[in-house]
C-alpha cells in the first residue's frame, strides 16, 4: 500500500495528473483492501453473498471493491483538502512508516472482527470501539480527521443499512438493525487508514505546489 | 520538585548509570544476552514446527475410555488436544491375499482378480456382523459414522464413495460393492486408474495402502495382493469390535501375524490454511515488511546503517520469540494461530524505541567519549521511553479486562513481548549501538590523524585582530577525504546491497543452510513418515527385511514418551495370536517353492502410516467434516490372511484377462514410477524456490525507489520546525556548526566581496563594512555619506594635499584593527618613504626599531593560504602604542584624485569588488570609486562614465566596469610609489594566479579609463566575470563576449543562447560555462570560441553557475540543481530544493557544494547528491534567503542573511560524514 509514492513524483509536473495518479493510487489499495479483508469476512460467514458469486475468484460480489475503491479515493483526497482548507496542515508523524503501522493496524481491527470470538456482540462493537479510537489518538490526533470518521462513517452505516434493506447482500446474524454493530467502527478505523495515506501521499503534491506558485 | 520530576532525574539517572555499563562492556553484555534469548527460546523446542505433520498420542486398547472434555489435572503426558471423544474411530481390517501356490499356467491378472474378488464376501461378513450380548443386539449399522451427501463440489465422487449410510471404504466401491459388477468388469485396472488422477488418490483411500504396496498390477512379483477395508464408526465398542475381530480372525487365520492389538493411536490435525487464508495473512506480512522498511530507513548517521537495521529487526524478533518461549514456558500454550498474531505483534511491540534510542545517541555532540555519549543519549530518552512504555503497558491492561479469550492471550503475550522487548533494547541493542559508534570514531581518528598531523596547534592568543591570522583550519580537502571503504557505503543503496549480496554469496548461503536445517528437523521429526517411507523403499528392495521393526522414529509432540518403552513389552505381553490355525482348506496343501510369501512385518502394524498425512482428514472432508483441530482414534488393525487356491482364480477370470499382453519392460516402468514422484517433488522444490526469489526480488524492487539522486528526488530541505524525524523531536547536532553573525547594517545585504582574508559587503543604505572573514570583526565602517566627508573636508583644510598618505597610515595603524599581515608589511614602506613626520604626529611612538626588513623570513604565501606562522606584527606595535598615549583620531581619508568636490553618497553601490586591500565600488551614478579597505579612506575616484556601473571585475590591476548601457570599462589602478617598490602580499600561491598587489597607504593610486568598449552590448549587461587574464560579459541581448583584459580587445563574440545571459563561470583553467533565461546552459572553449556543449537544464532562468574539475553544478529558478558531467555535458543528478531557497552556489571542494536557502545553507555531497547538513543561520527561519554566498578559501563560507552577514565554517560533522 503506498509504495508507489515516492518514483511516480517525476510525472507529478500539473496538478491534475498528480490529482489523478493520487486518485488511482488510493482506488487501487482500497480495491486491494477490500478484496482482502472481504476475504476474511467470507471466511467465517459473516457476510453472505449470493451463491453463485461464491464461487468467483473475488469471493465477493463484483461491486464491492470498486465501491471501496472509489470511496478510499474519495477519502484520501478528501483529508488533505479538508486539511489545507482548514489551515491546519497535518504534521503529526508524517512518515511512511507509520502510515505502514496504520495499516497494520486497520487490518488487524478487522482481524479481530472476523476470527476472534467474543462472548457477545456488544462486547466486540466496544472493543473495536476503542480499537477504531486507539487507532486514531496513535496515528492522527487531528480533530478534522475525528470529525470526518465520524460523519463518513456514519454515512457508510446507513448506506450498507439500505443495501441491506434492499435485499443485495446479508449479515448472518445482523444486531443493530440489519447489520453487525461493529461495522461503524471498521468504517471509522478505514477512513482513519485511507486518510492516513492520503495526507501522506498529499506530502508530494503540496512540495510540488510550493514549486510551482514560486515559478509564477 | 514534583514528585514527577523526582521521578524523572531518578529515571534520567539510572539509565545515564545504565548507559555507561553497557558501553564499558559490550562483549559480556552481548554474551549475557544472547545466553538468555536462548534459555528464553528453550522452551519453544517442544511447540510443532510448521510444516510438521498431525501429531500422535497412544493409549491402551483395554483401558480405553473416552477423554472427558475438562482437563483433568495434570496427567502428564496427555496432550492438550486429547479431550472429548474423537471425530471418529477406524477400523481397518488389512487383508493380504495371494493365490497359492503359483502356477505357471496363470496369467498376470490373476494375480489379483481372485484375491479382489474375495473382498466382497469379506465385506458382507463385516456387514453383516452382529454382536449380542446382555446389553443388547449391535451390528455395524448401529455404531458406524452415518455419512449423508458428499460435498457439493465432488459429484464424481458418487460413484466410488458411499453416500447415505455408513462410512465404510473397500476396493469393493469401485464396484457399487456388487460382485457381479466385479466379475463382469473386463479390465480392472482401467477401472481403478479412471480417478487416478486425484489427489490423494482413490487408490489410496479406497484401498487404504499406498498404491504401489497394493500388489494390484500387472508387475507384482511377490504375488501377494493387500488391500483395507476401513470401517469409520462413530462410538466405540469393545465388545462389537472384539467379536469381529474373532470372527474375522476365525475365518481367515493369519499364521505368522505377531501384530499388537492393544494400541490405539489418537492423530490430531492441524488447522489447515487455504489459499483464502493465507491471502490475508501474506498481506499483513507484507504490511509488516513494508513498516519494518520504512522504520530502519531511518537509521542515519552511524557507522553501519545495516548492521543498526538488522540489530533492531534481531532485538524485535528476539523479543518476540522469547514471550512466546517464557508463555510455553508457564504453561501459557498458545492456542491462537502464532504466524497470525505474529505481525500484529511486531507492530504493537514495534521499532520506535530502538529508533529514538539511535537518535537520541547520535545527536549528542560527536566529540564526547563514545561512553558518555551512550550514557548521555540513554539519559536524555529515558523519560519519553518509560512514557511509552507505561502507556503501552496501560492499554495492554485495558485490552486484558474485556476479558475475551483471544484477546487476553494477545495481551498476556503483548506484555511479556514488551517487558522483553524493553530488555533487550536496553540491553543488546544500546551495546551494539555502543559498538557502532565507537567503529565510527575509530574510522574518524584514523581518517583524521594525517591530516593534523603536521599542524602546530593553534595560538592562543587575546588579541586576535592584530596578530597573523589564525593557522587555517585543515585545508577544506581533508572533507573530501574518503578512505575507499567509505566510498563503498556511499554508493547507492541498491548497489550496495547487490555489492555486498554479491562479495560474500549471503543469499546462496543463507538459503542453503536453512534448507539443510529445515530438512534435518524434519527428518528427525519425521513429520510425514520420511524415514518409514525409506524404510518401505529398503524392504521393497530385500523382501524379507523387515527394516521398520525399530520402531517408527519418535515424533516430535507427545508419541516418543509411549513409543519408546512399549515394543518389547507388548510383544511380550501380547504374543503372537495362537498358533492353532483353524486350517483353511485352500491352503491345506504343503506351498510349493513358489508359494508366494504372506508376511506381517511391524509396518504393517500401523499400515496407515504410509498414507499420506491428507489422507484422513481428505475423506472426512468429502462429507463436510473438518478434521481440523480434532482428532480421530485409529483402532488396531485387523489382519487378515486369505491364500486362494489357482483353481479358483481360474474359476473367476473375465473371458478377457487372458487377452492381455504380457508385460514388457516391467522393471523400468516400477522404477520410473517411482523415480517420477521425486521428480516431481525436486521440481516443486526448485519452482518454489525460483519463486520465492523471485517474489523478494519484486518485493525490493518495488520497495527501494528505484532512483538514486535523479531528476526529481525531493530532498526536503529541513525547517527548523521540523528537523529530521520531526516527530521524536531531535535535531541534528547543530551545535557543530553555529554561524557567526555578522552584524552592523541597517539595511539588507547588497554586494558582497571578499579576497579570503578581508570580506566588504554593502547594504542597501550603501554602507559598506569591511570585516576580517577570519574572526568576523568590522574592521572598518565606510559610510556611504555625511560624517566622513565633513571629516575629510575638516583634514584638508589643516593639512596639505601631500602629507595626506602619511597620515591616513598612520591613523590606520593605530585605530582600526586590522589585517595583522598586510598591516605590518605596510609600516615599513611608509617609513622608507615618509622620514619626515609631520608636526601634527609627535606624539606617536617611534616604531621604527619595529622595523624587520628581513622578508626572506615570511614563508612564501599567498592571501588565499595565509602562513601559518603568521608574522606577529601587530603585537609589537600593540605594545609600542600601549607605552605610547593612544591618540584617538577617527579616520582619515584623503582624496588622492583632483576632484575637489565630495562624491554623492546619494548613489547606491551596485557593484563592488575587493582585492588586496582596495576595494572597487561602483555605484548607480557611474562612478568607479576605489577605497581603503583597511582604512576606510577613499583612495581614488574616476567618474568617466554616467551610466550605472552593473557589474565590476578587478584582476591584477585592473577594473572592468560593465555599464548599463552596454558599455565596458577598463581601468588600470597605477601605483605610484616613490622607491618604486611594489609589494606582493605573499608570494604566488596557486598556479597561474597572479597575485594581488598589496597597495600600501602612501602609494598615489590612481584609477585611469584606458579604454572604453562603447557599443560592447545591445542591452545592459548582466553578468561580468573574469579570469585567467580574461573578461567575460554576458548581456540581455542573449550573447556572451570575451575580452582580454590587456589590451581590452574582444575575442570572441559567443552566440547559443536564445535568452539573455544570466550566470557565467570562467576560471583559471580557461573553461566558461554560460546559463541564459532560456534554461539553457553552454560550455565554451575559450581558446577557440567554440561550443563544447550545450543542455537544456532548467524550466526559468539559470541563476547560478559553478564548475568543479569534473562537472558543472547550475541553479535555477526552478529550485533545481543540476549536476552535469562536465566533459560530456550529460547530466548526472539533480537535487529539487524547496521553493524560494534562493540560486546562490558554492563548492567548497571537489565533492562539497553548499547552497543557501531560506535561512539556512545547506552541504551536500557531491558524489551522491545526499543532503549532508543543514546549518540554520538564524533563530527565526522564515521570511530571509540566503541570496549571496561566497565560499572562503580557509572552508568557511560567507553568505548574506538579511541585514546580517553569516560566516559558517565548514563543520568537522562533516568530516564525520564523509
């Protein structure tokens, strides 16, 4: 995740490419995350999928990564921005070493989700609860990057609600109206993540801005 | 005192206490530690290996009862898995059948048709067995494993596998268990190879032997065909199993079968890891790669950057591996999957500390003992590591109270992994740091002591403005001095890994002895049966060997315990099942010759052993039932004999049988047989490994940016804000360097000369301050107007025009500090030519017994290498004065020219150049003015010209002044001297470098226009340079032409550039470099006015141009630094600076180039194009670029920072660095 950062800074020349190649690079790992985490949610059927797409090699159906895709890209250029709006740039611990831990981190969060067994659900929402809010105090501290958790987040729960609702996908034993109620707090702890590499891979296009308002 | 800060200086003291010790004995301490991670992973022997197969453990049949599902107590040897009733029991009755005795008259295939065909009627006798007694009627049916539908995807499987009813698996399947199908199945080998393919084989699981030991093929010498039937039942019982094996036993009588019958074998599967888990689990470790990458990237600044990331991955690692041990060790198993928990593990545990602890030491000052620095970078952590660690320590507690299983173990292992971890970072990791460090300081000395070898050590003395300059710090070369071992470490990081792969065949090595390693434990763990399967290979080869009756190799769990001391009782115990055999009447004929041998060895005993290790849990498989992490009971086996007589094997062959060719190469084919599995399984190895290198390969490949020092790599200049690993808060040892400041003028810096030993700069006000670029001291203010010149006007009223010299030398001696060595060549001259003082002076020392004529003394130099025992003039006359009432006269500046009316200071000064002690200033008006440096006096005027003067070149003695309107100016600086003595400040230093004339007071120097180049340039000309008896001017109207400075005649007009010119080089060795606004920069030959080269570097203009002996460094607009191959014009590297870091350049030796930026200059290497040091001039970072920079003969470079001047010598750091 990320890796790609640091060689791809020669064609970074005009914004827009750099916007686009920060776009594609977020789709990509969160198409990658999606894939993998999806996988272990299969694993131990918790979410079911139709059973013909079973069998795919996605092990999910089709449409789930490019929607993470989409949304880590959204998020990842999404932080930044807010950042650079806000006038309060990101400058706690911005190496890609700790963006790796972040990541771990994350998928470690929805490790424990979907293989460690819990006496009850109330119990795992709390703890991933306060795994998502660890995650966060570790790798972000900025109030920006809470508040939009949250309210992604949020979002995202009511979106998997009606996807639900509708009938295109299930939990096996939903306990918060449709769904699990830990899913608010994966989704936290991804936006958290996505952010993360967003502000990081930001770093290269923010030199690149100073470059260019100094040629002007 | 707080409690906290008690706290905190006792922390901050035991760790300085802690440091010193682990620096006074690294190589104990290591012993120490290495011998307690090794006790700590003593225990981790006993936890299977990866890799290994199920694990055993074997009980008594008679004994038997089903383990209850609690743990009771300590029962020793009982594994922890042994809980619960098993999966399933298994029956196998083996059977081994043979058609005796052999006649000649029968074909192959009857081989095993008859014997096959037996097991139908043996199959109904198990079916159809029932056991009553008082507790009731049981049959087979009652205690079998109920079996439902086969697993959705193995719908081929119908045929051979039951399906609702009871798992019982024979030969028989193949043929719906019918007879008839049987004997009407023309060819049964086609029948059994249909599914060959599978894996594991049918074959096998329907046979219940491995293949090849079944004796069904058209190759079987020994004539003995054996086979299994494997009843599957769900409950045991004794009873029901006793009966039938008397019945089985009654009816078909093994003669010679010694087998035990007393032991049950409990197998416990592994959990299994598909490829869908081991798609989450590679990503979390390529995720932990990636974070350990990134981690030890950091490591900077230390003797080997390697062996620092290694220790920190060992200390980690270690750590790991010995919570886990210290876990086993108190009885804490792991039940958790370790290879998932592991990464998580490593990045809770992490490598921050061992980061910060690096750090912290190496930013302490370098030149502290390598003990006191540990000590001292220990101390200064220690409060921030206790932090962490409390803290960690806090949220392990927390995670331990949601009191779920998984998670408290997690904890329980996180703690034991911190407290470990935290150890060894103390312990190992802060000695081999220690270690590290002190190699480096050995390099350094070593690297050092020729260089200051042959230096006296430098004078102490108080007054430092008037003695000799202080002995120059080594020359500037001694930073280029790179031992070739260091040069190797600088190289880029891929080659050096590909270097050091390469020099000492790591990989090869490494791979090799893991392997042997690998296969050496698992032969002695035997996991998978190797040894028995040799074993089997051997007794293939001798029939009557019975190589296996050792006793199978002790597994690695539990079995060894029960294994070891059971044979030789058992058999005792148990003898061989009666020797009355019910006799068969088949077999009641005495066996010919060639009877072919029914034999029961030990590895028959335990015949199961032989499958595959998959072979159990495939089957269950079929049926949805996983295996994993349960057991299943292997009941003794039920041997059976049959011996068929040839008759019947003739009564049942298939009209077909005897069609079929006899076999023709049936030796070759067996051993090709077995011969391709090993290949297969040496081919699987080989792809695997190819793969593996491959799969690092990619993942360096991806990992490592790939380019070194190209086009685009960002080295962040570092704000004072955020230093280097911002986030730990520590900054590089900056207090190697500290800038001098310069400071005096009011207004910012706007010309800036030195001649290594005097240093003139002007400010916009346009005063001009003269300094000595050793100490930094003003030496002289010149104010651009006002108070000096009502001075001056005061002085030429009292004394005449022609005692003026005498008097301004004098005034110099006596007031201004000044330049020790010019200064006491200059008395001298004046007293030769001045005997006669005037009035005015009586009461000045008599200095002439100061006089020392004897100039041979003075060691030749030159002004950029001053002597080093410089002649100690100025004391002398610090002391005559001191006996001597100073008098305090101010200045005294005389006009030598004619010009009767006071220059306007109203004009600014744009140019300025400084040679000897004159300086040359031309000003917005067009006036050329030459003044005193020493003095501060204004020794001469020219105002031919009325156009601004851009640009001033001074060489030798003469000026070149470049106009704004495109013309150029030559002046010739004449001295008058009465004896026509003309000094030499030094002898000549470098090469052809002519020196510069020391003009001493009383000289009449006069500044005279020799010759004036009208039209020189269309447009304004912006960049004047010369050298090597030429004078190049570069203009706005894109050309570049070349003078002579003798008799000011153009040689050469260049034409390239399709901008005007901005930046120019030219130096001694004739080569000019020229950069334009068109981004472009050529090469000249100046000899022939040809182009050598011609590059497109920059986006915007060329700002700054330097050369070195083997490349070209150009700044832009575009805040990059390009590094060109000067022979070839190709372009090495570039380094992107942050914006606004200003265009000014300097080398200050062949591999050092210093650039300045927003506050600050930075050093880079050359060579590579790292970021050596960043030196912060100033407290507040922002808002002030260095825009001027000169680089001083003596390393020290001088550059404008505001309103200050800042005088940085070049850091021993970076000699360090080197």
């Amino acid at each position: 995740a990320g890796k790609g950062g640091e060689p791809l800074i020669y064609i970074m020349y005009n914004r827009t490419t750099n916007l686009l190649i920060r776009g594609a690079l977020l789709f990509s790992v969160g198409v990658f995350l999606a894939l993998v985490l999806n996988l272990l949610q299969v694993q131990r059927n918790v979410t079911l999928f139709p059973p013909d797409v079973i069998s795919s090699i996605f092990s999910s159906a089709w449409w789930v990564p490019p929607c993470c895709g989409t949304a880590s890209a959204m998020i990842g250029l999404l932080y930044p921005c807010i950042d650079s709006h806000l006038g309060e740039p990101h400058k706690f611990k911005r190496e890609w070493s700790s963006v790796m831990r972040c990541v771990a981190v994350f998928v470690g969060i929805n490790h424990a989700s979907a293989k460690v067994d819990f006496a009850n659900n109330v119990q795992l929402s709390l703890t991933l609860a306060a795994l998502s809010v660890g995650l966060w105090w570790t790798f972000d501290r900025s109030r920006s990057g809470f508040g939009l958790g949250v309210s992604i987040a949020l979002l995202a729960t009511l979106a998997t609600q009606l996807l639900v609702y509708n009938g295109v996908f299930q939990y096996t034993s939903p306990d918060f109206l449709y769904i699990r109620s830990w899913l608010p707090c994966i989704f936290f702890a991804g936006v958290i993540t996505m952010g993360n590499i967003g502000r990081q891979l930001a770093l290269y296009e923010y030199k690149f801005i100073q470059e260019k308002t100094h040629q002007d | 005192m707080t409690l906290r800060e008690q706290l905190r200086e006792k922390i901050s003291a035991a760790f300085y206490r802690h440091g010193l010790l682990c620096a006074s004995y690294p190589v104990p301490i290591i012993l120490f530690t290495s011998a307690s991670i090794l006790t700590c992973c003593y225990p981790l022997l006993r936890l299977p290996l990866p890799g290994t197969g199920p694990v055993e453990f074997t009980t008594g049949v008679r004994d038997y009862s089903v383990p209850s599902h609690e743990p009771q107590g300590d029962l020793g040897e009982r594994p922890d898995w042994y809980r619960g009733p098993p999966v399933a029991y298994i029956q196998q009755v083996l059977v081994k059948a043979a058609v005796s005795p052999w006649d000649s008259s029968l074909v192959t295939v009857d081989v095993f048709r008859s014997p096959l065909g037996r097991a139908f009627s043996l199959l109904e006798e198990i079916r159809n067995h029932v056991h009553s007694d008082s507790s009731g009627v049981r049959s087979l049916e009652t205690l079998c494993l109920q079996v439902t539908d086969l697993f959705p995807g193995l719908r081929r499987m119908q045929s051979v596998l039951p399906e609702h009813g009871c798992l019982l698996v024979s030969p028989g399947n193949y043929w719906q268990n019918q007879r008839e199908l049987f004997d009407s199945d023309p060819d049964l080998l086609k029948t059994i190879q249909k599914h060959e393919p599978q894996r594991p084989a049918h074959l096998d699981l329907l046979f219940g032997v491995p293949g090849k030991y079944t004796g069904v093929s058209h190759y079987n010498k020994k004539k003995v065909v054996t086979y299994t039937m494997t009843l599957v039942l769900s409950r045991y019982d004794a009873r029901f199993l006793g009966s039938l094996r008397a019945r089985l036993k009654q009816l078909h009588p093994s003669a010679n079968c010694s087998l035990r019958d007393d032991h049950m074998v409990h197998v416990h599967f592994k959990e299994e890891i598909g490829i869908a888990e081991l798609i989450p689990l590679v990503t979390t470790y390529i995720i932990l790669f990636a974070y350990i990458y990134f981690s030890t990237r950091k490591i900077d600044m230390v003797k080997s950057k390697w062996g620092l990331a290694l220790a920190a991955v060992v200390t980690v690692l270690s750590s790991l591996l010995m919570s886990v041990g210290l876990c086993t060790l108190f009885g804490l198993t792991p039940t958790l999957n370790g290879g998932e928990i592991f990464p998580y593990l490593v990045v809770v545990i992490g490598l921050e500390n061992v980061l910060v602890l690096t750090k912290s030491v190496v930013s302490t000052p370098v030149d502290l003992e390598v003990k006191l620095r540990i000590a001292q970078g220990l101390s200064n952590e220690s409060w921030s590591i206790m932090k962490n660690m409390a803290t960690e320590l806090c949220i392990i507690l927390i995670g331990y109270f949601t009191l779920v299983p998984a998670i408290q173990e997690f904890c329980l292992f996180a703690v034991v992994g911190l407290v470990s971890d935290f150890f060894l970072q103390m312990f190992f990791f802060t000695t081999v740091l220690s270690i590290d460090i002190r190699r480096m300081e050995l390099a350094d000395l070593n690297r050092r002591l020729p260089a200051e070898a042959g230096l006296p050590p430098p004078k102490p003395g108080p007054l430092r403005t008037r003695e000799a300059p202080p002995p120059p710090r080594p020359s500037p070369h001694t930073i280029t001095l790179q031992t070739p071992a260091f040069r190797n470490l600088r190289l880029p990081k891929r080659l050096r890994v590909v270097y050091f792969l390469a020099r000492t065949r790591l990989a090869q090595r490494i791979i090799m002895v893991g392997t042997v390693i690998w296969i050496g434990i698992l032969v002695y763990t035997d996991p998978a049966g190797i040894r028995t399967y040799l074993a089997a290979q051997v007794s293939d080869q001798s029939p009557l060997g019975d190589p296996g009756g050792g006793g199978l190799p002790p597994h690695l769990g539990v079995a060894p315990v029960f294994r070891g001391g059971d044979p030789t009782s058992t058999l005792g115990i148990n003898p061989a099942p009666a020797p009355t055999p019910i006799p068969d009447n088949q077999s009641q004929e005495a066996p010919p010759p060639s009877v072919p041998q029914i034999t029961w060895g030990a590895e028959d005993e335990e015949g199961w052993r032989r499958l595959s290790f998959r072979h159990w849990p495939s089957l269950f498989s079929y049926y949805n039932i996983t295996l994993a992490k349960r057991y299943i009971s292997i009941l003794p086996v039920i041997p059976v004999t049959v011996h068929l007589s040839p008759q019947e094997a003739i009564e049942t062959r298939h009209p077909q049988d005897t069609k079929h060719p006899p076999p023709s190469i049936p030796k070759v084919a067996a051993d090709i047989q077995t011969d391709l599995t090993l290949y297969k399984v040496a081919a699987l190895g080989l792809a695997a490994g190819v793969l593996l290198v491959l799969l690092l390969f990619c993942l360096y490949r991806v990992l490592c940016p790939r380019n070194y020092g190209q086009n685009g790599v960002t080295h962040g200049r570092r704000r004072r804000g955020d230093l280097p690993c911002d986030d730990y808060g520590y900054s590089p040892p900056v207090s190697e360097i500290s800038p001098l400041l310069l400071r005096g003028h009011s207004m910012d810096i706007e010309c800036l000369a030195s001649d290594g030993m005097l240093l003139a700069s002007c400010c916009l006000a346009g005063q001009i301050r003269v300094w000595d670029a050793q100490t930094g001291d003003c030496l002289t203010v010149i104010p651009n107007h006002g108070g000096c010149w009502e001075q001056r006007d005061g002085w030429e009223s009292v004394s005449g025009a022609a005692e003026t010299e005498c008097l301004g030398s004098e005034a110099h001696g006596s007031s201004i500090s000044g330049d020790g060595l010019s200064e006491g060549e200059g008395y001298p001259l004046r007293r030769r030519t001045a005997p006669s003082r005037p009035t005015l002076f009586t009461d000045q020392p008599d200095l002439t017994p100061l006089i020392d004529t004897n100039f041979a003394d003075q060691p030749p130099s030159h002004l950029c290498t001053p002597p080093r025992e410089g002649f100690d003039f100025g004391g002398l006359v610090e002391r005559a004065y001191m006996e001597h009432e100073p008098p305090s006269p101010s200045a005294y500046p005389s006009p030598s020219s004619a010009s009767s009316s006071p220059p306007s200071g109203a004009h600014s000064v744009w140019a300025m150049e400084l040679r000897g002690n004159l300086i040359a200033a031309g000003r917005s008006s067009g006036k050329l003015e030459l003044w005193d440096a020493v003095e501060g006096s204004l020794r001469c005027i020219n105002e031919d010209g009325v156009s601004g003067i851009t640009a001033l070149a001074f060489l030798n003695n003469r000026i070149v002044a470049a106009r704004l309107n495109g013309s150029l100016d030559f002046f010739t600086v004449e001295i008058n001297k009465p004896l026509g003595l003309l000094q030499y400040r030094g002898a000549p230093g470098r090469g052809s470098m002519p020196p510069s004339p020391c003009y001493s007071s009383e000289d009449v120097i006069s500044c005279q226009l020799t010759r004036s180049v009208q039209c020189a340039h269309q447009k304004p000309i912006t960049v004047l340079r010369a050298a090597a008896g030429r004078v190049v001017a570069g203009s706005q109207d894109h050309t570049v032409r070349v003078y002579r400075l003798e008799d000011s005649c153009c040689l050469f007009t260049l034409q390239g550039h399709s901008g005007g010119i901005t930046a120019i080089y030219i130096d001694q060795t004739m080569v000019l470099a020229s950069g334009g606004q068109d981004g472009a920069i050529c090469l000249w030959d100046v000899l022939t006015g040809s182009r050598v080269s011609h590059v497109y570097g920059h986006r915007g203009d060329v700002t700054s141009l330097v050369c070195t002996t083997s490349c070209v460094i150009s700044s832009g607009l575009d805040d990059l630094i390009c590094i060109w191959d000067r022979s070839t014009g190709i372009k090495l590297y570039s380094i992107q600076q942050e914006v606004g870091c200003g265009a000014s350049l300097g080398v200050i030796s062949e591999s050092l180039l210093v650039t300045g930026g927003q506050g600050c200059v930075s050093f880079w290497d050359l060579n590579f194009g790292d970021l050596l040091q960043t030196v912060y001039l100033g407290q507040s970072s922002d808002g002030q670029g260095v825009r001027q920079l000169l680089v001083l003969d003596n390393a020290a470079i001088i550059c404008d920072f505001g309103s200050e001047l800042s005088l940085v010598y070049v850091p021993s750091v970076l000699e360090k660095l080197d």
